[in-house]
C-alpha cells in the first residue's frame, strides 16, 4: 500500500511517499480502509520532532481519518462495511490503518469522507475545551484566536452547537475573518488591537469564555478581554512561544486559566472519547456542526499541505484525499 513517511526531522521538505506493508490488527483493533485523513498543526510539529509523541523514524504521520471498515473484532460498535471516522493517532497517511476500536466512530449518512476526516481530532478537543474545561454555558459569549484555522473553526461551530449566545473570532486578516463568519461565528475582529475591539462588541463587559490556540504576546491583552469569572483556555500556541501570566490579574476578576490537554485526559479513560462522539453525533446529523475545508490534497502532494500549514495560509480544515 502507499503510505507517508517522516524519515528525518528536517521538516515538510522531506516528508514523501512510498510503499509500505499492509498493517496487521490485533484482536482488539478495527482495521479500517483510509479514504481520506485530516492533517493538523501536531503532523508539522513531528516532522521537525517538535511534538511531544516521538515515534523512531521512520514512521507513517496520520491522528486522524474517515474510511470504511475492512475488518472488526466481535462486540465492537462498528462492523465490516460500515462508514467510520477515527483516531489512529499515528499511521493514518496511509491506504490502510489499524486503530482501536475504542476511538473508531461511525458517522452519519449525511457527512462525506473529506468532512468526517475533519471531525476527531479538532471537534472532540473543541467540545473538551468548552464542555469540560470551560464549563461554558448557555448564552456566555467565547472568544477564539486563530479563529480560521481548524481548531478555530471547530470551537467556534462546538460553541454555537452547545449553545453560545455570542461568538467572536479573532483573526490576522479579513478574508480570515470571512472564514470564521462562515463557519458560524456572529462577529470578527482584527488581531491588531482586539482588545480595544472585542470590548466595543461587548459593551464594554468582555467575554466568558475565551479559547486560544496561538499563545504568543496576545495573551495578557486576552486575560483583560475576560468578564469577571471568565475563563482562558489554553488549548496551544501556534504563536511560537508561550507566555506568562501575571496572577494578579486572576485576583481581580476572579479569572480562570485552565490547561486543556485533551488527549492526556482522553486517552487513559476507557469510554470517554465514544461518549464525546456520542454528544457529537447529534450535531453532525441535524448539520449544526459541519465542518468547513479549507483545500482537499491528494496523498502525493502531503508536503504542501503541511507547508500550507506551516506558512499559516490554511483557512479551515485541509484533508488528504487516500481514495478517489
């Protein structure tokens, strides 16, 4: 089968494609036929060794994606023939992948391959972050940096989903913003001098809930866009660099940061991620949450997906397309 390769650590440039052997499922596996895999910022990451999931090299990239089994274990939810979404973690840029079947989903009639690809890793850490570790509740207005990128447009349709009243999208550029606004978010400002904006949309009072994947120096003016017992949820730092927080800026305003480390939660809980996915299923169904595609690549051309995500040109989700 063909399958990509991470065979050093040089970045996207060396990433390729070639032949590989058919993976071989343990007894409590799905074996699953990829017909397209989701790619996100961790894959850039590991293939300069940035993550914090180290395989030895070589290995095949892939958290995530959409296909149809090829073969289950007895008692599994899913079964051969049925449509699924997933998350492999690894070894998904590839025309086949074995995968536990704790974290394989079916996917409704309604969804096609390419958006039930973007689904698992961005969704499930989109409806963590809020429902979980945010506590959002109905009617709080969120916030959400890097709002036209994947992550960004999964929070923004998870809040709306999950009942949001407002919703504000920070991003770099309009014809970002127009991405945000597409995919659900009610307003969005500028990254230069948000604040200032964001407490103008509010009247003054800011926000609940404020989701950040960028980090970097925003950070402190995004802590002063925070209504009293707000919440920031630091969920990465596409920014580069990661920054401080003074405390006594929680004090004043009875403000929360809260870590969100969705797959450290996720993973060691036997049952936690097909309950996410059964809150989900709902919402993919009913077309609340449908996931917006920013540029569908075919397997051969995996280096300049991930170069798109690395020169931050990605608006939505960009998938590879394993089978025509």
């Amino acid at each position: 089968m063909k399958a990509v390769h991470i065979k050093d650590l040089e970045g996207p440039s060396t990433v390729s494609v070639a032949e590989a052997d058919a993976p071989s499922r343990a007894g409590d596996q799905v074996l699953i036929d990829v017909h397209a895999a989701g790619v996100s910022f961790p894959d850039l990451l590991q293939t300069r060794g940035l993550y914090q999931v180290k395989p030895e090299l070589p290995f095949v990239p892939g958290a995530e994606v959409a296909g149809v089994v090829a073969a289950a274990p007895d008692g599994a939810a899913v079964k051969a023939g049925d449509r699924v979404a997933a998350l492999p973690f690894l070894g998904g840029f590839a025309e086949q992948v074995a995968c536990a079947a704790d974290a394989v989903f079916p996917i409704p009639d309604e969804l096609g391959f390419d958006q039930a690809a973007a689904i698992p890793f961005n969704y499930l850490t989109a409806h963590f972050a809020l429902c979980r570790r945010g506590r959002m509740a109905a009617g709080e207005t969120v916030l959400v940096h890097g709002a036209a990128g994947g992550v960004g447009t999964a929070v923004i349709q998870v809040a709306k989903a999950f009942g949001a009243g407002k919703v504000l999208g920070v991003v770099s550029t309009p014809e970002k913003g127009e991405t945000a606004v597409a995919a659900g978010a009610d307003e969005y400002v500028l990254a230069e001098g948000f604040k200032d904006a964001v407490k103008a949309s509010t009247g003054g009072r800011g926000v609940d809930v404020i989701a950040d994947v960028v980090g970097g120096d925003r950070f402190t003016d995004s802590l002063r866009c925070l209504a009293a017992d707000g919440r920031m949820l630091v969920i990465g730092f596409t920014g580069g660099s990661i920054p401080e927080v003074k405390v006594n800026r929680l004090l004043l305003n009875n403000l929360d940061v809260v870590g969100v480390g969705w797959g450290a939660y996720a993973l060691p809980r036997p049952g936690y991620l097909p309950g996410q996915w059964a809150e989900l299923l709902p919402k993919l169904a009913s077309g609340k949450i449908v996931p917006p595609l920013g540029g569908s690549y075919p397997l051969a051309e995996v280096r300049q997906a991930l170069e798109a995500i690395e020169n931050r040109k990605a608006m939505g989700k960009l998938i590879l397309s394993v089978r025509p």
